[in-house]
C-alpha cells in the first residue's frame, strides 16, 4: 500500500498517525499538493492511498476521503486493538467526533486558503463565522472530556487521533485563534496527547532527529482527578 501525503495536512497527520499505531506495512509517499495533475487521485486532493492488490480492478486500487482510509486502515491486520470499536453505538460515536475534527481542520484550512488569494466571500463577517464553527465545536468536545481521558470509551480511539491532529493545526496555521481559552480540560488533554511519539513523529514543524526526544502513547498519564470529574472552568463552557 502507498499513503500519499503531505505533511502539513492534518488529514493526512491523522492516518500517518493510525498507521504508526497500528505498525501497518504502509510506503508514505511525499506529494506536491498543487500538482493535481500528476496525482492518481483525480479530484486533486491528498491524502488518497493506493492499494496495490493484483486481485483488485484498478478502479477498486484508489481509496480517497481520509474518513474512508481510516477505516480501510483500521481493518487490516494487526496485533494492535481496533480505533474505530466495532460496537454500533462507540462505533458511531467515534465516526461522528472525527468529523466534527475534520470540521474544525476544514474551517481553519478555508481560512489559511483566504488569506492567500483575493477572495470576496472572505469578509470579517465570514472570517467569524468559520471561527465561531471551531469554537463551538471545541465547547462541545471541551464537555465530553468530563467522565474520561479519551473522548469515546476508556482507551484512544481515531477520534482522539483526529481531534489532537486538528487543534494541533490551528496551532500550525492559525496560532491567533485562542481556542484554548474555551477549552480548558481539552487544552490540558491536547497538551498530553501531543507528546505521544506518533504525534512528535508526524509534526510539520520537527525535524526527523527530534523523534528520539518523544514518548509512547502508552506512556501518555492517566488522567488527574480534574480531568475525569471536570472542574467550574470546564463546566462554565459547556
């Protein structure tokens, strides 16, 4: 299999960090996003994945959508326990917050995009609203933290993976956006999670040698009494 990325995507961050956890054969392969038309993916956009199987018609080989690589990844063989649960109802609750995180990294890339061109929807009004679509939806995840470390169930699932890649590109791209500020107890996971060795591994911003200073997601706290009980900050947002 062939993952092609870029590594400022935080869609591609999020399998490249799957791929990792899961320790799965898979050749990452380094693409200029604005060569779309030297891509196999035909609507120009990265990441997609080829598959490579012979058994396969070559119009099955092309996966595209991270949403659908991750649950393509997800299913292929590994001694590693399953990030997307196979319970209906955990399974479509974790689907659901890797969408709203895929919203926020959406919301914050329509802006960086603005900023780049002449663009006449961009005005301060449309600025706001794309803001006010992030930080909603970090009030909303900011209250799932309450009763557990992980957002869906008690250990990582592709939801956390998500969510850690997507604020970590606000960060990356719009480090303006104070969303800290109405997430406290996300902040204080976010901060955690983020020196996992996958996430250290995969960040834009770090060389490659920078990767021996990380730890193992196993190594990631457990989570304080304020971070399971949730405290008046934390509360006054939800």
């Amino acid at each position: 299999m062939k993952l092609f990325f870029t590594p400022t995507s935080p869609y591609a961050r999020k399998l490249r960090v799957l791929i990792r956890q899961k320790q799965l054969q898979v050749t990452e392969v380094l693409v200029n996003p604005w060569q779309g038309d030297k891509l196999d993916n035909p609507l120009g956009k990265i990441p997609y994945l080829l598959q490579e199987n012979p058994q396969l018609p070559e119009a099955a080989q092309l996966l595209v959508d991270s949403r659908v690589i991750t649950q393509y990844l997800d299913q292929q063989p590994s001694d590693h326990s399953l990030l997307i649960p196979e319970e209906n109802a955990m399974r479509f609750q974790v689907l659901s917050i890797e969408a709203m995180a895929d919203g926020i990294a959406d919301a914050t890339a329509a802006m960086v995009m603005a900023m780049r061109v002449d663009s006449e929807f961009a005005s301060e009004k449309w600025f706001d609203w794309q803001q006010q679509k992030i930080i909603k939806t970090i009030e909303w995840l900011d209250h799932q933290l309450q009763d557990s470390f992980w957002l869906v169930g008690d250990q990582m699932t592709v939801a956390d993976v998500a969510l850690v890649c997507a604020l970590d590109f606000i960060n990356f791209r719009r480090p303006d956006i104070s969303w800290q500020q109405h997430g406290p107890s996300l902040h204080e996971w976010f901060d955690c999670c983020l020196k996992a060795k996958h996430f250290v591994d995969t960040d834009p911003r770090l060389a490659d040698w920078l990767s021996d200073k990380a730890i193992c997601l196993s190594q990631i706290p457990s989570p304080t009494n304020n971070q399971a009980s949730g405290n008046g900050d934390s509360e006054s947002t939800s």
